[in-house]
C-alpha cells in the first residue's frame, strides 16, 4: 500500500497493511516452524557469554512468544485460506 506524500496513514490502511504483512511473512518461507527455530537459535544464544544478557533473554522469550501466537493462530487454515484472506482485505 502506497502513501501519498504528506498524507498521514488512517485506522482504514491497517488491516490491509496487517493483510499484506502476512501475506508476505507467510509465504516467505514455512511460517509454521518459525518458533521451533527461534527457539533452536536462542538456546544456543544461551550457552555463550551473550546469554547471561537479561534484556537479551527477555527480548528473545518475546519474539519466541510472539511468533507462537501467530504460528497458533494461523495453524487451522491451509495456506490458500490465508492468502485467499489476505488478497481479500488488501483489495477491499
């Protein structure tokens, strides 16, 4: 979705911008197994002197938490149901 110059984004641009998002993230690569890699990467992030890092260990439990929900939330649908969904919201 393109913005016109010096025109401010409305709440009517954000689900098509929501739409297009996981569009694009979904089928980027195999969305499903995005939690299972986070975790393998920081598990090994953990290991090293980087890990003992609090905030890095938040931020990280955060993105893990975060790609789940999503995961979770999309896991009913086949892949067709949603890219179906969201050419229908980009284009609505």
């Amino acid at each position: 979705m393109q913005k016109r110059e010096n025109q401010k984004p409305t709440h009517h641009d954000v689900m098509p911008s929501m739409a297009k998002f996981l569009s694009d993230l979904w089928f980027e690569g195999d969305f499903r197994e995005q939690p299972h890699y986070l975790s393998e990467i920081f598990k090994r992030i953990l290991e090293t002197d980087l890990g003992d890092d609090k905030d890095l260990r938040s931020k990280m439990m955060e993105c893990i938490k975060t790609s789940e929900m999503l995961a979770e939330t999309l896991e009913p649908f086949s892949d067709k149901q949603i890219q179906k969904a969201c050419n229908k919201i980009i284009t609505a």
